[in-house]
C-alpha cells in the first residue's frame, strides 16, 4: 500500500471493509482518478497486499491524482 501510495498519490476515494470475526481482514479498494477523459482505475488490497487492478468504465476529470502530489 505504500509503494503504491508514493507512486500514485492519494487516490480520490478509499472504501474499507474488515472481514472474517476472529482473523479480521482488512479489504480496502482505492479509486484513482486519472486525469481528463482517461479510465480510471480501481485498486483492490487485501491487508496491506495489492491483489487486483481494474479499469473502470468512469472518465477521469481534471489533473490525475499522481499530478496532485508533484
């Protein structure tokens, strides 16, 4: 997670979930902008491991969220 938070800056929503009662997970997606009519992308972790990369089917707008962090 924080690789790729220093890579990509802060993504413009997290969503977190904890799952399982006694051995909790925590499931965190993360939705990155990126940028003026590009797809974004959706970040899935399970803990602190990058498990799924998905293009959503959502334009980006504006400056792309990596930019906002230079």
């Amino acid at each position: 997670m924080g690789t790729v938070q220093t890579k990509c800056g802060e993504p413009m929503m997290k969503n977190a979930i904890t799952t399982g009662g006694g051995t909790a997970v925590r499931q965190e997606v993360w939705n990155y902008n990126c940028g003026e009519g590009n797809f974004n992308y959706m970040l899935t972790f399970w803990g602190v491991t990058l498990e799924d990369i998905k293009r959503t089917d959502d334009r980006g707008s504006g400056v792309a969220d990596w930019d906002k962090a230079r």
